[in-house]
C-alpha cells in the first residue's frame, strides 16, 4: 500500500493506494484492560504490598513479577499509571482507591535527591494522572517537589539533563538517553502550575540539544549521546539497548516520536513539530505488515528476533496527539498507522488474555542484556489504554461535530 524514495538525503514516505480504515472496538478494547486490571488486583492479593510494583511476566509464566517502589525502579510509576487510567475508563471508585495507594507509595521519591533521570516516568505517570483526574492539591505539590529535583541534573554547559550520573565513567562523560525525552512533559507541566520558568527553559533547550546530536540525517536516533562534562562538547552517538551504535532501536524511535510531539505541544514552535513528523516517518516506513516492530529496526536476525509491542504502544499513543496538529491528509495517515497498531495489539498474537493478567505480551525491555526478551513489561499496559483512551476521546469528539 505504500512505497518509498530517497530525496535530499532524507526519507519521504509516499502512499500509492486510497487509506483503509481499520476497525478498532475501543469500548470492547478498554472492557479487556479493565477485565485484566481485576485479574492483576486479584493476583496481587487483599493483603497486597502497595509498595511492590508489578513489572513484567515471562512468557512461561502467568504471575506478575512485582519489584520494590525505589530510586533505581524506574518502571515504578506505570501500574499507579494504568489504574488511573482504569479510573478515568470506568470510574470504578475501588479502582480509584488502589490507584490512590499504589501512588502515595512513591511519595518518598520527591523527598530525596535524584538517583537518574526517570523521576518523569516515576512520577508524571503516577501522580501527574493522579493530580489530572481529582484536582488535589497535595498531588500538585509533590510534582512541583519532584520537577524541581529532576532539574538538577541539568549540566547547563552541555544543555541537557544527565540521564545515569552512575554511568559517566563507563559511557565516558555526561550521557542523555533519548527515553529522557519523556521526562520533559513534568517539566512542562510544573512550569505552567506553580513552578519556576526555568523548568520551562531547560525543557526546550534540553530537546534543542537532543535534535542538534541525538539524530542522523534521515531522522533515525542514537539511544546514547556523550558529551564532555565541562565544555559541553557532542563526542559521540551510541546504544546501550540496540542492536549497535548505528542501528535504530524501535522503542528509542518510540520515545523520540512521543516525546517531540509533547515538545510541539507545549511551546507551540513548529521546529519541533517538523522534526516529530521526521522522526515519526523514520518509523513508519520500515515497520513490517503488521505495524509491530522488530526489537531493533537493524537486527540482521529479522524475521527471526522479538518484536516490541511496547514500542507499538508508545508511537500509537504518540500519533493519536500527533494527528491533531498537522494537516488533514497526515492526520489521515496518522491516525491509520496508529489503529493498525491497535488492531494488532488486539489480536491474539498480542494480547495476553487468558494466559496472563497483563495486557500484552512480546515486548522486549533489554535484548543485548538478555533481559525481558518476549515478555509482557508493565509500560506496554501502561501506553497502551493511554493510546485507546486517547482514540475514544478522538472519536467522541468527531461524532460531537458531525452532528453540529
């Protein structure tokens, strides 16, 4: 349905064929997640540990493995995040009560210096859906706390935050992954509801950056850039998820896509809204029938490798913002790529059904560690009923207009 050319250097994608709709039942869709968020609640027990966070299930397992709500957990946040959204889904006030627990039991991490950059993830998951469903302000006032400990990994020399202080000696100076691209949105947010501008202010200079280094010309990313400490020199692109340091890792893509439309959104500049539109086409044209990506887009293994439904999840979600802020007939293309997304990870081959209480299954955290390969991992769930609440409130909108 599509084909491809080569034009200055850059990947333009091109349709040939009229677009196709695909049908995606979002209310039978949310009926699924909110049948597995009670099988999850009911596996994890009456007398449950709101400080252990389930993370993931290996294929041959039906249990989620839960770990310590900590510094160094950095997918901590995302199961408060997807009972939020349950919440937001069904309005089910018991929901909303484990939700309220599980959150408060990250409460600690705005109260101590920052161990890495994932404070976002950690706490704009949790408390920043917390705070955008019930207005309380102890909510606020945590994420502000938190925003402002993020910002001191701020290396004003170099323009981004320090994603692993614990790693600038093994990566060889201060390194900023392309999942930091996410943690910008509490920055944002912080700046507009009560915080300094400042926040602000490194927000955009921090994507800035990121787009001057963190890219090749046809809109692929690194997952590591490495600058010198002091003088706040570019020295070198490379993975540490990825195939290799010039191969394009799918969720990184992901993050890239997700986080540059958030960017667009909240300054309104069009640099950034372009350059979401080059990195998202840097993604869409090399996905393969199904809209699921392979692990790696550059693992001479494909076919025969993992796929990453985590990375479907993250870009469908991503798109169905996306689509709103640029012309109809991109919207259009959009707004299809993400429903085959979802139409896919709907299907049997993705969901996880009767076999476990996630979501989904095939998402691979950390291939080249040998870590969560085919698994089902918390965040898949997690922008995966952000990316069908997103398309139900689209299509609510429509159906308001169209009967104006």
């Amino acid at each position: 349905m599509q084909f491809f050319k080569i034009l200055t250097g850059t990947l333009t994608l091109l349709w040939s064929l009229p677009l196709v709709a695909v049908p995606v039942d979002v209310d039978s869709d949310l009926d699924y997640c909110d049948a597995q968020v009670h099988k999850s609640l009911a596996q994890l027990g009456s007398d449950k540990d709101y400080t252990m966070m389930p993370r993931n299930i290996s294929p041959d397992d039906s249990m989620w493995h839960c770990r310590k709500a900590s510094p160094d957990e950095w997918c901590a946040g995302f199961w408060p995040g997807v009972l939020w959204y349950e919440y937001e889904s069904t309005r089910d006030a018991a929901i909303k009560k484990e939700a309220e627990r599980y959150t408060a039991s990250l409460e600690f991490l705005s109260q101590r210096p920052a161990f890495d950059h994932d404070l976002g993830f950690l706490m704009f998951c949790s408390y920043g859906n917390a705070y955008r469903l019930t207005g309380d302000e102890n909510y606020r006032r945590i994420i502000l706390a938190t925003a402002d400990t993020l910002a001191t990994l701020y290396n004003p020399k170099v323009g981004t935050i320090l994603s692993w202080p614990r790693n600038i000696e093994m990566l060889g100076g201060h390194n900023t992954i392309m999942d930091n691209m996410i943690n910008l949105e509490m920055l944002f947010w912080a700046s507009k509801n009560g915080g300094s501008h400042r926040l602000y202010d490194i927000a955009v200079k921090h994507a800035e950056t990121t787009m001057k280094h963190h890219f090749r010309p046809d809109g692929t990313c690194y997952h590591v850039a490495v600058y010198d400490q002091k003088s706040g020199k570019f020295i070198k692109g490379m993975t540490h998820q990825g195939y290799s340091d010039s191969s394009t890792w799918a969720r990184g893509q992901a993050w890239a896509i997700y986080g540059y439309t958030t960017v667009y959104r909240e300054t309104h500049n069009k640099k950034f809204l372009n350059f979401a539109k080059k990195v998202t086409e840097a993604y869409l044209c090399r996905l393969p029938d199904d809209y699921i990506p392979y692990w790696d887009f550059d693992d001479p293994a494909i076919p025969d490798t993992s796929r990453d439904a985590s990375a479907a999840a993250v870009v469908a979600s991503a798109l169905l913002e996306l689509q709103q802020y640029v012309d109809a007939d991109t919207a259009a293309r959009y707004r299809e790529a993400a429903t085959r997304m979802l139409a896919s990870l709907a299907s049997d081959k993705y969901r996880s059904g009767n076999r476990r209480p996630s979501f989904l299954d095939h998402s691979t955290g950390h291939r080249p560690a040998g870590s969560e390969i085919d698994y089902s991992i918390i965040y898949a769930d997690y922008y995966y009923i952000e990316a069908l609440l997103r398309l139900k409130k689209y299509n609510e909108h429509k159906n308001v207009l169209a009967t104006l």
